[in-house]
C-alpha cells in the first residue's frame, strides 16, 4: 500500500478510537453528575404538588421521591 494510504487509515482509526473513548468518559461523568446532584429534590415535589392545588404530606413526598429514584437507576 502507499504509505498515504496508511497515514489515512490511521488518522481515521485514531478520530474513530478517541470517539468511542470520549462517548464513554463523558457518559461516565454524567451519570456521577446526575447521582450526585439529582434534577429534582423533596422541595421541588412540594412545590409542584402545592402549585397542582394539593397539600403534599411527609409519606407522599417520600413515596415520589422512591419513585423518581427507582426511575432513575
């Protein structure tokens, strides 16, 4: 083969291995992220359930926030 060819095939073998690592540090990161701080909290539950014109007890918030965690493993 030319030697062109082979500077080519490992340019591209090079851009296609550092995509998969990338894809696969970044998915890492962002799962840490999202279990670290999580999108929604207990206050945030007792506030839409305020805003939706109910009065949200201690079980009922905690029964939510099982749910949203079950949901988001």
């Amino acid at each position: 083969m030319p030697p062109i060819v082979v500077d080519i095939l490992q340019v591209l073998l090079g851009v296609i291995i550092g995509a998969v690592i990338g894809f696969f540090v970044a998915r890492h990161y962002m799962k840490k992220m999202i279990k670290n701080n999580p999108p929604i909290n207990e206050q945030m539950i007792k506030a839409m359930m305020t805003q939706m014109g109910r009065t949200p007890s201690q079980k009922q918030v905690n029964q939510m926030m099982k749910q949203m965690t079950k949901y988001m493993d």
